[in-house]
C-alpha cells in the first residue's frame, strides 16, 4: 500500500494531495521539473533515488530485471485508491511498451503521445517509410543481417540508452534491426510541439561512455550549442522536426537525435517523450520543462523561450568497479540521480550525474570531467580507509 513507499514520505491529507504521477525509467528530472513549477507528483521508475524521493510527494522503486519498466508491476503500484485517475506523465522506458500505453490510459489521463505515435516513430520500418515519404535524410535500415555486417550496426528496437547497439554480425537476434553506419557527430534537438507546430528548445551535443560490449553506451550531452553551431544545417533539423510533428501529430517535449558532419546529416530516431536533456534546459530563465510539456499537450505553445546563459554538462558517471557507498555519504550539490545509502554500487553500473555549468560548451564538459574524477577519487580513497 501507499505506506510501504520509500522513507522520508508523507501521507496523504486534503493538503497534499499529489497533482499527478511521473514514471520513466530514471523520473528525477520530471521530478525536478515538477519541483520547479510547484507541483506535487508522486514518482515511480527504477532506483526511487535519494535526491528524486526528495522533489517528489512520495517515491517508489518499481522491480526490475533489466532495464525496462515492469507493467504489472507499475499498474500494482497504480492500483491504489490514493492515485486513482491521477493523470501521468510519462518519460524514457515505454517506447517499446506502447500496449502498456493503451493499458493505463484505459484508467486515467495519460500526458504525451499516445500509443499508436509511439509504436508508429518505435517501429524501424515503419519510421523508416514515413521519413522517406517526408524527404528527411535517414540511414538505410533492414530486417534481416547484412550480407558484408562490417558497415553496419545492430539495435533493438524500442531501446534507449545506447548500450544496446553493437557492431553488426551474421545474426540478428530477435527484436533487433541493423542499421547502416554513418559519419558524423551525435547532435540532438529537444522540441514542443502541439499536434501541429514545432518549437525548438535547444540543440546539444552528446558523447559515448564505451563499456565492455557496449561501445555506444549513453555518456553524457552538453547544451545548449550556440547558433554559430546550429546554422544552416540546424534550421534544417528543426524543419525535419516540424515536418513529422504535423505528419504523426506529435505533442509536449519531444528528442530528435541526428547525426551531423562534413557530408551532411540524417536523422537517426524521434524519441516521443521527455528525455535526458531536460537537464540542460531546465534551469532559470526558462520556465519549467513539465509545465511547457503540460501545455503543450494541451495545444498550447508559448510565443517565444527565454535564451539560456552559457552551457550545461551532464555526465553519467559509471562504476568501473563495485563500489560500496557509505551510509550518509554527503553527495556534492553537483550531483543528481544518487543513490540511498548505504549501498553497493555494482561494476558497469550507474553511480550518479554529474551536472557542471560553463561559460562554453568545452568548459562545461570539462568541468564535469573533473568533477567525476574527483568523485570516484573521493569514493576510492573512502573504500581504502
């Protein structure tokens, strides 16, 4: 029941009755965003870590094997009579569960695309005919293995993350496609949009954190990138942005991840949700990105956003071994997604974010390099003593 959820919680009186739910595989920077805006959300994704069960109304851990969000085990937690149709906003984790989608938005308002979009933008082939239909740049995809695997890569469809792309071999094992490989630097653009028009919100830059067998593991991204950067070539991002938001009707907070180089770009996936780079927008002066998101939703989009000073890093800092955290360990205000304590931190695992803000985007990168240096450095020297 609702008390069983983590500690530090409240219980539910007329006063505090939470607004509505967030779930997403890591739901801190919903929480976040929701914090800033002054709402109340009770929280459910993987880890109900320490700094998102202190912005949220109450926080659950939902079990999990793998890095998926469990249905049953989400629509147990929902089940209470404390959240009954409470609308819910949902993040990163149900791309490859649009029936799930459908299931829970038979209960209650469900806040973002719905099922079919994203089962219509999460299905390779199906994506990949609507943006040939479009004339937006895309690399060719196929259902089956390469005949020479050697310029190709595999995924699995309906993922996030980047740990689950591989280099492309003689098999391709169920629920995964194969993607040609191209040139170019990662570069993502968060939008609005409301079933019609495309807002941009920014531009960023990502990076990998290579891991035994995962070569593209998510590392961290940078933002926003000036308009220097952008250019032409960022206008004609945001056009291909707005050409699928009319085609499928997209809504709220959006990711289009493309690559971009020398030779021109092409649009890699749409990602029909909030996503990781709420932290390098979500800050003064612009307004909460869950209320944008609400609004948008809703049909509405603002009439311009506030420019953002300077840039921000967030990096995924990774245990490269296991790593014991001591109870109340105190984490450094730059950090977010931390761990309760005590714990143990398995090897390959993620340990925390590290935020850091820069006057540029090299700086701001850097800095948060040092900051995850000295972090585990920090970490270390308290296993050994």
């Amino acid at each position: 029941m609702f008390k069983k959820f983590s500690r530090g919680e409240r219980s539910l009186t007329p006063k505090t009755v939470p607004e509505m739910v967030v779930v997403a595989l890591s739901a801190r920077a919903l929480a976040a965003s929701a914090c800033r805006g002054g709402r109340r959300v009770v929280a459910f994704d993987l880890f109900a870590d320490a700094d998102t069960a202190a912005m949220a109304h109450s926080c659950l851990a939902l079990p999990s094997p793998r890095l998926s969000i469990p249905g049953a085990a989400l629509r147990r937690a929902l089940a209470v009579p404390e959240l009954h149709r409470l609308p819910l906003v949902y993040g990163a984790g149900f791309e490859d569960h649009p029936d799930l989608l459908a299931a829970l938005a038979l209960d209650r308002p469900v806040i973002g695309n719905g099922a079919e979009t994203v089962k219509r933008l999460k299905t390779p082939m199906v994506f990949a005919a609507l943006l040939a239909r479009l004339g937006i740049p895309h690399p060719e995809i196929a259902a089956s293995p390469p005949a020479d695997p050697g310029g190709w890569l595999i995924k699995r469809a309906g993922a996030s993350g980047g740990a689950h792309i591989r280099p492309a071999a003689s098999r391709l094992p169920a629920g995964h496609y194969a993607q040609r490989r191209m040139a170019g630097r990662p570069v993502s653009l968060l939008f609005l949009a409301d079933g019609r028009r495309a807002m941009p919100v920014g531009f960023s830059r990502q990076w990998v954190a290579p891991a035994a067998g995962q070569p593209y593991r998510y590392g961290g991204a940078v933002g926003p990138l000036p308009p220097s950067l952008c250019g032409a070539t960022g206008a004609a991002m945001i056009v291909a942005a707005s050409r699928i938001t009319a085609a499928v009707g997209l809504v709220g907070l959006n990711s289009a991840d493309f690559l971009a180089g020398p030779a021109g770009w092409c649009l890699l996936e749409i990602n029909p949700r909030p996503g990781a780079t709420l932290d390098l927008f979500d800050r003064p002066p612009m307004p909460s990105l869950l209320d944008l998101h609400l609004a948008a939703c809703a049909g509405e989009l603002a009439a311009e956003l506030p420019p953002l000073a300077g840039c921000r890093a967030a990096m995924v800092v990774y245990a490269s071994a296991p790593v014991p955290l001591p109870d109340r360990l105190r984490w450094p205000d730059w950090t977010a997604d931390r761990p309760r304590t005590p714990a143990l931190i398995p090897a390959g695992a993620p340990l925390c974010t590290v935020i850091a803000d820069g006057p540029d985007m090299l700086e701001a990168r850097r800095l948060a390099g040092r900051r995850a240096r000295g972090l585990c450095l920090r970490l270390a020297l308290a296993e050994a003593a």
